[in-house]
C-alpha cells in the first residue's frame, strides 16, 4: 500500500516537471540527450581550465626562477603575478562561454571590456604611485593625501565603468546623463552631507589647523586628530571625542594654539597694597626658573609684571611659556606653578588678599534687641546699630 502510494507521488511530480520544462522549452525536448550534452560540454571546460592552471604555474615558477627569491616578495611581484591571474581566469571565462556556444560578438566584447578593466587597473596602479611620490616629496598633510587619493580612485573606476559597458552596447551618453539626473536628486536630498563635504575641501586646502594642533572651534577646545570630508573630529583633555561638521567649522572663530609654536600662559596673582611689588616678583622668579616645563629660551624667557591696580590688590601678572607637545596638559602645568606661587609667597609672609564686605545696618531697631549685648552704643550716624570694623569673607 505505502509502496504504491510512493510510486503514485514519484510519478506524478516527475511528469509535472517535464511538462514544465517542455513549456519552458518550447516544446518536446530530449532531456537526457540535453543532459549529457551539458556534462560533455563541462568535462570538455574542466580539462581546458586544468591546462590553463597548469600553464599558469609553470609561467609563475619560471618568472620567480629568472627574478629570483629575493625579488619575488617584492610588492610589484605580487602585482603582476595578479594581473597574470587576471589573464588566466579572463581566458578561462572565454573558454567555458565558447564551449557553451555563446556568440561571437559577446566573446569579442568580453574580451575587449576584461582588457580594458586591466589597464585601468595597471594605469590605477602606476599613476597610484606617481601620485604618493610626488606628495610625499612635497610633504603635503596626511588628510590632502587621502583625500586626493580617494579622489583619484573614484575617477578611475567611474571611467573603467563607462569604458566597459560601453563594449557590451550600452549607450554611454545616457547613461552619463542619467548619472547627471540622479546627482542632482541626490544633490538637493543631500545639501547638508554636500555643504559639509565642500567645507571640508576648503579645510584642506586652506589649512587653518593640522592634524595634532591644538585649537579651539565652536568653544570647543581639543585636539585635531582626523580631517575627514564630512566632519572634523576633536579630543578634549578628557579623553572625549567630538565631531564637529565642516560646514559649522568653516563659519566659525578658529583659534589654533600650535600654529606657531610655543604658547605662552599667563597666570593672575594678587597681592596686597603693602606688599612691595618688586618683593613680590625676587619671590616668583626662582619658583618659574626651577620649573622643568616652563621655558627659558631667548624671547621665551618668564616675567612678572603689575597688570593693574585692582580694587583691594595689586594685580601682577606671571607669563611663562611652553612646548607645544605640553599643550595637553596645559590646565596641569598652569595649576602646578600657581600652587608653587602661593607657597613661595606665604614662605615670604607676602600677603594674597581677598575681598572683604564691611555691613552696615540702619534704622533696623527690631534687631536691637539681638545686637545690643554686643554693641551698646549706637552708631555715629545716630540711626540704628552697625557693626564697625566687622569683616566677613
């Protein structure tokens, strides 16, 4: 019973399967003679791409005998062994698509298009490295170099592209005005991502800051560690990084401290009325000579000069200068030295004022009652009770 149930199912898919192969086929269709034509047809591909193999690494051995071991791990090694990969299996797609009796005019426009591919891929390569040399022996920044390298690439493979499809039939003069359409869609879908990638262009170009200066953007103080297209990213003191679009970095005060070197810092000290000025300053001044990371380079070396005259002290002014490379820790160095100030001018019984309020209370005769104990007299302005002479910080 199962048996003939099995043999029902078997044969009912088996005869649904042919029918729709017929109806794909167009009609009646020897499929076992199909079949072994395709297996014929692949054994014959099999054995033409193992004689291909087998020329490809006799070709490979033979070109690393003549240049030798030492020449063979070179990188222009590996390049041309790929670019003769490249032939082998661009030959061996031809040959499986002529055994599968595909058209003349499609194996022509195979082969072209697979030998244009590959010299855009050598000229990406040689023009590739013309490019690197002649930046790196200029010089130019890290981000310009990435930049115009990317640049580059794209290009390339844009033309590579057309130049390709154009072997196959296609019209390239539409396509290229479609390209057109579809940019300016995306270009006004897209108008923030291109103004941030124009102000990134600027950026480079006009180089207001590098990679590694110190610079304040947007109030924002960091450190510059990459100039991507789209955005400018930061690293605070803290360890936190920031992205900051192009297009707010290029409308905004930049203030770059690494530009021109060393940066000067200066430092607000107070002192009292009585203290002597000079006094003050013959007590700094070892205290910034001793210090390992203040500078004391010609035109560098540290100062302290009267800033002015302030309401309940004498304001001096402490600058000194630092490497760029200590611009990181710039807060640290500037709170070291004030700390040694401070316990320079204590040791000097220098007095560092702060502010006082003296209180004066009229005409408040409720308060008599709590204040009198302390204060029996009244006030010389005969109104109420003060506290005279009282200070509080």
């Amino acid at each position: 019973m199962a048996e003939a149930l099995f043999e029902s199912v078997r044969s009912q898919i088996a005869q649904n399967l042919s029918a729709t192969l017929d109806a794909l086929a167009g009609g009646q269709t020897d499929w076992v003679a199909l079949a072994g034509h395709v297996l014929s047809q692949l054994l014959i591909s099999v054995i033409y791409l193992g004689i291909l193999l087998l020329v490809y690494g006799i070709l490979i051995s033979l070109i690393r005998l003549v240049v030798g071991s030492r020449r063979s791990s070179k990188p222009w090694f590996g390049q041309l062994r790929t670019g003769i990969r490249y032939l082998f299996g661009l030959g061996g797609l031809l040959v499986i698509m002529a055994q599968f009796e595909a058209s003349p005019e499609l194996l022509k426009g195979m082969a072209r298009a697979g030998l244009m591919a590959l010299g855009f891929f050598v000229g990406w390569l040689a023009i590739g490295r013309l490019l690197r040399e002649t930046m790196n022996r200029y010089r130019l920044e890290p981000s310009i170099r990435q930049l115009v390298e990317n640049l580059f690439s794209v290009l390339t493979v844009t033309f590579a592209a057309v130049t390709v499809l154009s072997q196959f039939g296609f019209d390239v003069v539409s396509i290229v005005a479609g390209l057109g359409i579809v940019g300016i869609a995306v270009g006004f879908a897209a108008q923030s991502t291109l103004s941030n990638f124009i102000a990134g262009i600027t950026l480079l170009i006009e180089r207001p800051f590098r990679i590694g200066d110190w610079v304040t953007i947007n109030g924002q103080d960091g450190k510059v560690v990459k100039i991507a297209l789209r955005t400018t990213w930061l690293r605070t003191r803290d360890n936190i990084f920031t992205m900051i679009p192009n297009d707010n970095v290029a409308s905004s005060e930049i203030i770059n401290y690494s530009a021109e070197g060393a940066t000067r810092l200066n430092i607000p000290v107070g002192i009292a009325y009585k203290e002597s000025a000079r006094a003050a300053r013959d007590v700094i001044m070892p205290v910034l000579l001793a210090h390992s990371e203040v500078l004391q380079g010609p035109g560098m070396e540290p100062r302290v000069v009267v800033k002015t005259l302030g309401n309940s002290s004498v304001d001096l002014e402490v600058k000194i200068w630092i490497t760029p490379d200590n611009l990181e820790v710039q807060p640290r160095i500037m709170a070291d030295v004030l700390e040694k100030i401070k316990e320079a001018l204590d040791d000097a019984d220098i007095e560092i004022p702060f502010p006082h309020l003296q209180l004066f209370i009229d005409d408040a005769k409720g308060l008599a009652p709590l204040v009198q104990p302390f204060y029996p007299r009244p006030t010389e302005q005969g109104k109420g009770l003060s506290s005279p002479g009282d200070n509080h910080e």
